[in-house]
C-alpha cells in the first residue's frame, strides 16, 4: 500500500461526503417549505400557490455558504434546545461513539466465538442457539429493547432503564463511576447488538468451513501437519478479508439502530438529539447531525478499504519470502 493509494481513497471519500451531504441537504431543506401548489388539489379545489416555494439554486447556495461553518464548528443555535450546535453534538457525539464500541465488543465477543463453536463443533445445543438468534433477529428493535427493560431493569431489577449515569454518581468512587456508566451502557448496547449477532456468527461458521474445506488445510492434512496451531494459522489469515469487509455494514448498521435505542433508553447519545430534531424540526441541528452521519459512514468504508489493503499487502510480503 503506498500513500498515493490513501491520499486517491481519501479524496474519493471527501468528495462522496459531500456529493451524498448534498442530496440530503437538499432533501431537509424542502421541508422546510410547503408542498401545495396550482397542480395539487384538495376534495376538488386547488390549494393555491404558495410564494413560500423550495428554489433550488438558493439551496445550493446555502449549502456552500453551510460548508464555509465546517472548520470553525459554527452550526448556529438549536432553536428547541435553546444551545449552540457544536455543544450539543460535541457532548453527545461523544456519548454515542462509546455505546457503539460497547455495542461492537459485545457483538464481536460473542458473534465470532459463536460462528467459531458452531463450525468446529456441530451439536444440538449450538442449533438451538443459532435457532434462539433468529428468532431475536426477526424481531423489531424497539420490542427488543422494550422487552429488555421489561425483564432485566423492571422485573429483576439488575440495570437501569434510561440514563447513562446515577444521580449519586460523582460521589461513587472511581471503580464505582466506572461500573456505574457500564450498568447504564448494557441494556443500550445489548439492544443494538443482540440482533446482529446471529448475522455475524453465521458470516463466521461460513467463512471457516469454506477454508477448513479448502485445498490449503487438505493438503496439511494428506502431509500429516494437520496440527491445530497450523489450523488456527491458515483460517485467520485466510477469515480476516471478509470480516474486514463486514465491518463496512456493521458500522452504519449500529449508528442507524442508535437512533431508536438510543430514544427508547433516553440514552444522551446523538441518535437522540437525531429523534428530537426530527421531530421538534430543528433544522440547524438536523443538518449538522446529518452530516456527521453520512460523514461516519464513508469513514467506515475508508477505514476498511485501508485495513483491507494493508493485511492484502502483508499476505503478499509473506508468500514472497
């Protein structure tokens, strides 16, 4: 991998950022204007026309004149929270990048060791596992995460319901602090999770019984180094590739389940203040948290056609020497 290849990957990035920001810009800011005109009629009657009307190149304009607040973070002020946007997703942005790694410890902990078990052991009660996750992957999020607050915060009492901390948490010490955001943390991030993790447990026994099967580890076995160490070697050079391609949909994946976890939870994370702009039209807000959502998204596609790139090269200096 050389540099010229991330600088071509980073520019193509910026400019998809902004290409796919454009469109959506354009998209919040029709709303902003009402629908009727002379062609829209009403139980037979036109509506008439509204001088109040969406104009195209004034957007376009506004969007460039938007993009000239991106190295200052001047976002203006969000008209229902009364603050200004850069505080607002400062604070929360933050909030919501560690429910999501919790959420991808999870997920990966248990997804991968999961598709593991499942591809070296086939026994019955690994079938009833994976049976038990599709059926936790059909349901709807919200009736997960409902359903977890039901049992694990209302019925036995073991996690909070909302929040991220306790009203006595800055008088806990800081081992108590520490446990106490992971209290909040774990029904959210179960919720986002729990789901997904049937999805990459069967990414996972799929990907190693195709290299288990494959003339590699078939000719370690017919030379008699058919040893585990030279089994675990092959499957996790050959399994990183998918797995580094999977994160590409993982990743958008959590932040756009974030939005509903995040309100059911009245978790202070940015899919919340996304559900209140929304709902409340904040528009400053909207937009600046609708760019840093189509902005994470080709993040993610960066980071993994980097990381892919890097374990490719590696692969191909190991086989030359």
């Amino acid at each position: 991998m050389t540099i010229s290849f991330v600088l071509k990957k980073l520019f193509f990035t910026i400019i998809s950022i902004f290409i796919v920001f454009f469109i959506v810009f354009v998209i919040i800011s029709a709303t902003k204007f009402k629908a009727s005109s002379n062609s829209i009629r009403i139980q037979g009657y036109k509506t008439g026309y509204s001088a109040n009307k969406f104009d195209f190149k004034k957007t376009t304009f506004e969007f460039f004149y938007w993009l000239k607040k991106i190295p200052s973070f001047s976002f203006g002020h969000s008209s229902y929270f009364g603050e200004r946007v850069d505080v607002i997703v400062a604070e929360r942005l933050k909030n919501t990048v560690v429910l999501n790694a919790f959420s991808m410890f999870i997920l990966l902990l248990f997804g991968i060791f999961l598709g593991i078990f499942s591809a070296v052991f086939k026994n019955a009660f690994l079938k009833i596992i994976e049976i038990f996750f599709f059926v936790i992957y059909a349901v709807p999020d919200f009736i997960l995460a409902i359903f977890l607050i039901l049992v694990f915060s209302l019925k036995l009492g073991l996690f909070p319901s909302s929040g991220m901390i306790s009203i006595d948490h800055y008088e806990l010490s800081f081992w108590g602090r520490f446990f106490d955001i992971l209290k909040h943390l774990f029904l959210p991030a179960l919720s986002l999770s729990l789901a997904s993790i049937i999805f990459l447990a069967r990414f996972t026994k799929n990907s190693i019984v195709g290299i288990l099967e494959n003339y590699h580890i078939l000719a370690l076995t017919v030379r008699g180094v058919d040893t585990l160490k030279n089994k675990v070697k092959h499957v996790l050079k050959n399994a990183i590739f998918p797995f580094i391609s999977l994160f590409t949909f993982i990743i958008p994946g959590l932040l756009g389940g974030s939005i509903i976890v995040e309100t059911i939870f009245g978790y202070p994370g940015i899919g919340n203040v996304f559900f209140t702009a929304v709902k409340y039209r904040d528009f400053p807000l909207l937009i600046a948290v609708s760019f840093i959502n189509v902005a994470a998204v080709f993040f993610s596609i960066f980071v993994t056609d980097i990381l892919y790139e890097c374990f490719k090269a590696g692969d191909f200096n190991e086989k030359n020497t």
